[in-house]
C-alpha cells in the first residue's frame, strides 16, 4: 500500500477551507483531518493550499502546439507530449482535449486541415501507454459552418469513449463575432489575409452556413447521442438560441456572449462556462459580456483556461476573491466541471475521491503552483 499524508496545509474542501491533513492511500483519498500536526512521516506544507486537481474540459491549447506558427504543423505525439507537460505545469489533472471536426477543403485561402481521427487516436494510444501524466479525454468540437462534418463524425464511435461533442458555428456576423470587424482583426492577424482574401473568406462561411449549417447541428445532436457524450453548446447569444440548446438536449453551455443568453441557460438548468482569460483580462477579447459581469450575477458556474491553461487557477482564485469565498471559486475548476461530464469519482477533497490534488501558494494574491499529484503519484 502507498501512502501520502499532506498535514499544516489550508484544505480547500467543498464549501470551507480548514487548515488539516489529507491522507492518500493506492491514489485514494481516505481520511480529511483538521488541526496543524503534522504525523511522523507527513508531508508538511507550512500552510499551504491543499487543493484538489483542476478539471478542464474546453482548451485549445493542442492546436496552438501543433501549429505552433502559421503554416508550421508540428508532429502530433510532440505537440501532445508538450501539451500535457504545460497543463500538469498548471495544475490541471484532468482534461478533455479540444479537436475540431469539420473541415474547409473549397476555396483559395482554405487553412483548415482534417486531423481529428488521426489525433484521437494518438491520444487514446499514448494514454494507454502510461506516457501522459495526467488524465485525458477526447472533446470533440463540431464545427457547423465546414463541409466534411458528417463524414469526420461517422468515424468515431462509442468505443472511444468521446467526453464532450460540441456544437461551433464560427459564422461571422452573429455568436462570437456578431461584430464582423472585430472577426477581420482576428482572422487577418491570425492568417495574414489580404483584404480580398478576407471577404472571400467569408462569403464562403456563409454560403457553407447556408446550406449546411442545419443539418450538420442536427448531425452533431445526433452523434453526442449515439457516443455517449456531453452535449454542449458554444457562444449562444440569445434567449431563443439557448432555448434551442436545450431542446437539443444542451448541458453546458460554453462561453455565452451574452448576459441574456446566461440567464436562459440558468433557467434552463444549463451550467455555463466561461473563459478564464476573460476574467483576468477584465473582457472578452472578441467584445462579449465580461466573465466579471456573470460572476457578479450568479450565472458563471465553470472556468475554462481556453487558450492560457496557466489562466485556469489564477482565475479560480480571483473569482474567490470577487465572491469573497475561496471554496466557490474553486468549485468552478474542480468539483462543477467534474459534475458537468459525470466524473463522479473526482473534483473534491473528500474521501472515495481519486488523489488528484495540487499544493498552491498566493503571493500578492496570485496563486504559485508549487507540486501536483495525480491518484496519489507526484508529477510536477
């Protein structure tokens, strides 16, 4: 039997921090003790946080390794390696890997290569391998507005065990980028699109959204059914678009752009997720309701790291400050996003619960994450 005794450390449990003793045995939390004694053959943290792994379920930090440059691909089991690296680095100990699904092959500045069968199937390989130092699962993002994605969706089946399909339409004009000027600052800094390129760009979303987009959102509903995954909607910006993700059949809601759209969704019963970025930025890049104004109204329930996964815990810790309660800003990486996807067996300091724990430090106020076990093993 392995043991792991952590005592003197501030314990983030699910409504109270406790300054105690969390005990780990074979990967298992078994005992929560109070107190400031630290047991022969105990890990002192000296008053520490003592917290349990973060849960992130939509990042994009995979493609960003993988392309780490426009027009630069890097290969894939690399790209994975490092990705994990940086994640476990951040305290993450579980994630659900963001691959997009649907493909633009038309067109002269299509940028936009199929790779999600092939990435998938790296992951699921290296996971059974025991390479990866954290615990990855697949999120598959469905992108609408493409040509390919129904023929990429039929090649996945239940026995890859998908997390999370989500349905994207990156359509400009409305959703994320109703401001379209905002979009050409994006895209043309991202592609270095001349004007031209630009507009045919995205005359050809919209005639793709035209004629595809229905049907493929009910193919995307349809496939999370027949996988057995967590549905999820992305960017809904009105009360009738949520209305309609909850028709589909829409648990979580990713990065509503609205504060309208948030209080459908917290009608509806739909968890909604926000990026951390936007909090520590204090907005949203793309012009969107603020994360801030949605924690302020009670309708933020999960954090994503999105792009910065170094964001997620910093952001958590913000968000205790902003609510004046450092176990509800927890809550938001650990015990919400785990509820979200049915991982029942992590997310909280309390025992039955995997070992999946982090030891933080604040220093003026922004967290400093110092080690990271994941079912009781130390991996950073």
């Amino acid at each position: 039997m392995t043991e792991q005794i952590f005592a003197n450390a501030k314990l983030i449990l699910a409504n109270e921090v406790i300054r105690g003793s969390c005990r780990i045995q074979d990967g298992i939390i078994t005992d929560i003790d109070s107190g400031t004694s630290v047991p022969v053959g105990a890990m002192d943290l000296e008053g520490n946080y003592l917290a349990p792994g973060l849960v992130e379920l939509h990042t994009d930090n995979l493609e960003r390794h993988l392309a780490p440059r426009p027009k630069v691909d890097w290969p894939y089991r690399a790209a994975i390696l490092a990705h994990d690296r940086e994640l476990v680095g951040s305290g993450i100990t579980t994630v659900f890997d963001a691959i997009r699904v649907g493909t633009i092959l038309s067109g002269a500045n299509n940028r936009y290569g199929k790779y999600a069968r092939k990435m998938a199937d790296e992951i699921l390989a290296m996971r059974e391998t025991g390479l990866l130092r954290i615990n990855h699962h697949i999120h598959l993002r469905a992108e609408t507005c493409s040509e390919t994605l129904i023929d990429e969706l039929a090649e996945f089946s239940a026995d890859d065990r998908i997390g999370i399909v989500s349905m994207m339409d990156h359509t400009p004009g409305q959703r994320q980028f109703s401001d379209v000027a905002k979009f050409e600052t994006y895209v043309r800094g991202k592609y270095s699109f001349s004007a031209e390129e630009f507009r045919d760009h995205i005359e050809l979303k919209y005639e793709l959204q035209a004629r595809l987009g229905a049907k493929h959102e009910t193919v995307t509903v349809d496939a999370a059914k027949r996988l057995g995954a967590t549905l999820a909607s992305h960017d809904d910006t009105t009360k009738e678009q949520v209305a309609a993700s909850h028709g589909y059949g829409v648990t979580v809601a990713e990065f509503p752009t609205t504060a309208a759209a948030a209080n459908a969704c917290h009608a509806h019963g739909i968890a909604t997720i926000m990026g951390a970025p936007n909090l520590i930025r204090g907005g949203s890049h793309s012009g969107n309701v603020a994360a801030s104004e949605l924690a302020q109204l009670d309708r933020l329930d999960i954090l994503s790291s999105d792009y910065v996964p170094s964001g997620l815990l910093m952001a958590a810790v913000q968000l205790g400050e902003i609510w004046g309660d450092m176990a509800r800003g927890i809550r938001t990486v650990t015990a919400h996003p785990a509820k979200a996807v049915d991982l029942v067996d992590r997310g909280s300091l309390a025992p039955s619960q995997r070992g999946d724990v982090i030891r933080f430090a604040l220093l003026d106020g922004m967290p400093v994450l110092q080690e990271t076990w994941c079912a009781g093993r130390r991996v950073f």
